[in-house]
C-alpha cells in the first residue's frame, strides 16, 4: 500500500519545485504508473512514454493536487490514465476481443475497494473496471459491451457512485 500522507507531502514539496521530492515521488510510483500505463496500451514502448508524460503532468500540476478533494494516489492514477489515453495510437481504437474485466490485483488494490467492486452487480463492476483500467472511453466502451451507450454511461455512473458511496463509510 502507498503511504497516502508521504505522496500528499511529496507533492506538496514538488508544487514548490523541490527536485529531490520528485525523484523520491518517482522512486515510489513509477513502477505503478508504468503498469496502468501499460494496461491501457498494451505496448511496453508507448507505456514508457505514457508514464514519462504522466510523470511530467503530476510534475507540472503537483500545485494543484488538494488533499482535501481525494487521496494523492487517486490524483496521480487520473493523471497517468489521461497520459496514457492521449498516447494511443488512432489504430489502437479496434479492441482486441479477449479483452475483458481483468481479476484485481490484490497487492495493487485495496481490500475495502475491492470488497466494493465484488458488492456492484457484474455488469456496472466490468464497466467500470473496463474503464478505469483499460481506458476505454464510453463509447468503446458502449461498442465492446454491444450496449446503447447512454446504457452504458448509465452503468459507469451508478457503479462509481456505489463505489463512492461504499468507501464513504
């Protein structure tokens, strides 16, 4: 698990342009932000320059992250996931059709939030783990799910906000 109050205290040094918090910010996620990278793309190289240009991003922005908005980790996974849409390939919109909700990695993801994902129906938990880890937008989304897409908009939403609700408590 990453230490929530070190990567808020690393940004923070970060927003005041302190190198050394970057590369010991960096030391701690970088190998996270290859993996979502890569899941999304599916190709090593693109994944390395994702995770560079997530890395710049969180670099850039580190003034913006709120502690009192969410967890440090979760800014960072949005930032890198952006990255890593914005570098796919105009040919990587063709989904390869294994591809499906991946089992959750119990060392990656917490147990209360995967003890969530286990409590949403199967249809709202693929979706949105369908999108949040292959980076799927709505609409391939909509079009690999063979669904009507404000269907499927319909699932991302209700599965986040059961989530959101879920790990409220």
């Amino acid at each position: 698990m990453l230490d929530e109050g070190e990567l808020a205290r690393l940004l923070g040094a970060m927003a005041g342009g302190d190198r050394a918090a970057a590369q010991a910010l960096y030391r701690m996620v970088g190998g996270r932000l290859y993996g979502i990278a890569n899941r999304i793309l599916r190709d090593s190289a693109l994944a390395e320059d994702a995770a560079h240009q997530a890395f710049l991003k969180i670099w850039k922005n580190a003034h913006r992250f709120d502690a009192a908005k969410g967890k440090a980790s979760t800014w960072i996974t949005i930032l890198t996931r952006h990255a890593a849409i914005d570098c796919r390939p105009r040919q990587m919109n063709e989904l390869p059709d294994e591809i499906e909700a991946p089992r959750l990695d119990e060392t990656f993801v917490h147990p209360r939030l995967r003890q969530a994902l286990a409590d949403l129906p199967e249809v709202h938990r693929n979706a949105v783990v369908l999108m949040y880890v292959y980076g799927l937008t709505h609409s391939e989304l909509a079009a690999h799910l063979q669904a009507p897409l404000g269907t499927v908009k319909s699932w991302v939403r209700r599965g986040t906000a059961a989530l959101k609700e879920s790990l409220a408590g």
